[in-house]
C-alpha cells in the first residue's frame, strides 16, 4: 500500500508501511511444516529458557509500552513472572536480578544510552539477556546472548510506528516460543495463534484502508488542547503510547491511563472539555476479555452521565458501543493478546493527521532526537 501511494511525511509512510513490517517480523519465524515459532538467534538454549523463573523487560518511551504488552502475552502463555522497568530509573533501584532469569531490552535504534547501561548492569548480575532491536550490529545486539531483529525496516521519522507494532509482534513470537518450551500452550493453540499472527498485516491493511475516516475525526478536534487515553489489561500500553504519539507530534497534553483508575482521580477532569479515548475491543472468545469489555460499556455509560465526548475504538460487528460513543473507529477481531498490534495504527494516525492539520513538522517534533545516546 505504502508504494502505490505519495506521501507528503515520513511519519505518514512509515504507518502505511506496517503490513509489509509486520510480514518481515513474523514470516521468516514461523515454521508452518512444524507449526511453531523459530527463534534461531537467540542463542540461549531451551533447557536454560525452559528453567527460567523470572523475566525482566527494560525499555524507555515507545519500546518500554511494547514491553508492557510483553508482559501481559509471556505471563498469560509461559506462566513466567514478568517485570518491566523504565531503562532510565533501572540501575536507580538496585535490581534484585541474576542467574536464572532473563532481561529483555528493548530499543528501535539498539544505541539508546540507559537501555545499553542497563543491559550491561544485568549481565554484571549473571542475568541472560536478549536484545530486540531494529538496527543489526547495533550496540545492545552486539553485547547480548541473543537478540531478536525487528526488521521494521527503516524509520527515519522521529516518532516510532511501524517499529512499535514489530517489536509487539516479536514479543508474542518469543512469548508463544517460550510457552512451547515451558509446554503451557498446547500445539493446537499454538497453531490457531500462528494462524492469527499471519493474519496481523491484512487486517492492518483493512484499517489504513479507512485512514480517511480517522483523518475526518482529526479534522474535528485538531484545536483541542487536551486528551485522555483510556485501556484496560493489555490496552492499557496502547492507550499509553496513543497518547505519547499525540503529545510527541501534535504538542497536545495527552494522558494515557488505565480505565479503572479514572475514578480515583482523573475523573474529577472528565466533562464535554475533555475528549476521552477509550480502547474498548471485544475478544468474543476470551471470558476474560468479555468481563473487560462489561466493564468498559458500564464505564462509558458513567462518563457520558458527566457529558464526555467519547472517542472509541471497538471491535468490527459491535454494536453497543458505537451507541455511547461519539465517534467510534472500527479495528477487526483478533485474539486479546494480538489486538494492541491494530489498535495503534488508527491512534498513530490520528496523532499524524492532528499533527498536520496544525502546521506542524510531524517528522521531527521540537526537543525530540531519534536515538537518545545521553542518558
């Protein structure tokens, strides 16, 4: 889609690229003769991996909310115990780490200054570590165990997208690895998920095809000064980066936060002043999921009591709430753990056509460079 169209911004062409991103994360680690995940590079053997007892993630900005939905698919499909810490505040918390855990580092250009640091303070403690990155040889793949290449491609502008969606993409390949290694998901379930990670850049594709509809709604709310991005569970990270991609480009105040804390504050902020973005997709096939989703349609109803504007993102054939929402953008039904993957592309695009409409260089914010080297 990216090479049949011109695009006046780098930022705009990197989100059309995401199908063609996603295909190059996913394809060349999918054995379908075997149907299971290869991981060839990470160079960590599956008894040390299948004995591991804990894992940490550490990452800053865009890569640390990638980390965040790691978090929820290597505990939900290993039973692994997962922290995930700001690269930046690791070392100031003496982590209680070391041997038979594992430290994954996350960081699209592979030289971001506290990330490296912080690997290399793992390593000092006698934990393994495993790079992802978008840069081969970079410095914190050179330095790890292992590492696992994005293969996003190229991202020049300075506001990450299709290197995010990679790096979750690579997350759920390792976690569904893991969970073979650590027998807790069975090969029919490890097939059904292969099958849906294949999936992933159609229905991405499905949603760029509707960019229009989201370039409409930015056309409605490009002068507002404030917004609230609300998820539960794994949304959560979405609602976060959703956020910080508006505040990046758009030099909008943009909260990300987590639906069932809003009443123990932010609420107090809610009025018709304030639109809220609410992540309220429904996987019809995780009981889990539906309570969510309960629980977000008894949300909205309480917010609208307090006169929001409700901006909501749901899954395609829902009917209920489209009916409390202002504006709703549509994302195709995915397995709970997969759905953050499309669920960003219209956030991205909404903070891009935002961004636009108020003149600005969405390519390169103010302030901002592309690989933090100095921590």
């Amino acid at each position: 889609m990216a090479e049949t169209r011109k695009f006046p911004h780098h930022l705009i062409r990197e989100i059309f690229e995401q199908p063609d991103a996603l295909r190059r994360a996913i394809e060349p680690r999918i054995s379908l003769a075997e149907g299971r995940v290869q991981l060839d590079e990470i160079h960590i053997s599956r008894e040390e991996l299948r004995a591991l007892r804990r894992i940490n993630i550490v990452a800053s900005g865009t890569s640390r909310h990638a980390g965040m939905t790691g978090q929820y698919m290597m505990q939900e499909l290993a039973g692994v115990p997962v922290d995930v810490d700001y690269a930046s505040e690791f070392e100031y918390r003496n982590p209680v780490i070391g041997r038979g855990e594992l430290s994954i580092f996350i960081t699209q250009s592979g030289e971001t200054a506290d990330t490296t640091a912080s690997q290399r303070e793992a390593r000092q403690k006698g934990s393994r570590t495993i790079a992802i990155s978008n840069v081969e040889g970079s410095t914190i793949a050179r330095e790890a165990d292992g590492f696992i290449y994005t293969h996003a491609g190229p991202e020049i502008s300075i506001a990450s997208t299709k290197a995010f969606t990679a790096q979750m993409a690579c997350l759920f390949l390792f976690a569904l690895y893991l969970g073979e290694i650590k027998e807790k998901v069975s090969k029919a379930l490890a097939q059904s998920y292969i099958g849906e990670l294949l999936a992933l850049p159609k229905k991405t594709e499905t949603i760029l095809a509707a960019s229009d509809q989201v370039e409409k709604l930015a056309e409605l709310y490009y002068r507002v000064d404030d917004f609230m991005f609300l998820g539960r569970a794994i949304h959560y990270p979405i609602a976060m980066d959703g956020a910080l991609k508006l505040k990046e480009v758009s030099y909008i105040h943009a909260e990300g936060y987590p639906t069932g804390e809003a009443k123990h504050g932010p609420n107090a902020l809610i009025d018709f002043r304030l639109p809220l973005v609410m992540i309220a997709t429904c996987d019809r096939n995780d009981a889990g999921s539906v309570v969510r989703y309960d629980q977000n349609v008894s949300n909205m109803e309480g917010f609208k009591k307090q006169g929001a504007t409700l901006i909501a993102l749901a899954t395609e054939g829902d009917t209920i709430v489209p009916q409390l929402a202002n504006h709703t953008i549509f994302i195709p039904a995915a397995p709970e753990l997969l759905s953050p993957i499309l669920e960003i592309v219209p956030l991205q695009l909404f903070a891009y056509y935002v961004a636009a409409k108020r003149g600005l260089d969405v390519d390169h914010p103010r302030n901002l460079v592309k690989a933090v080297t100095l921590e």
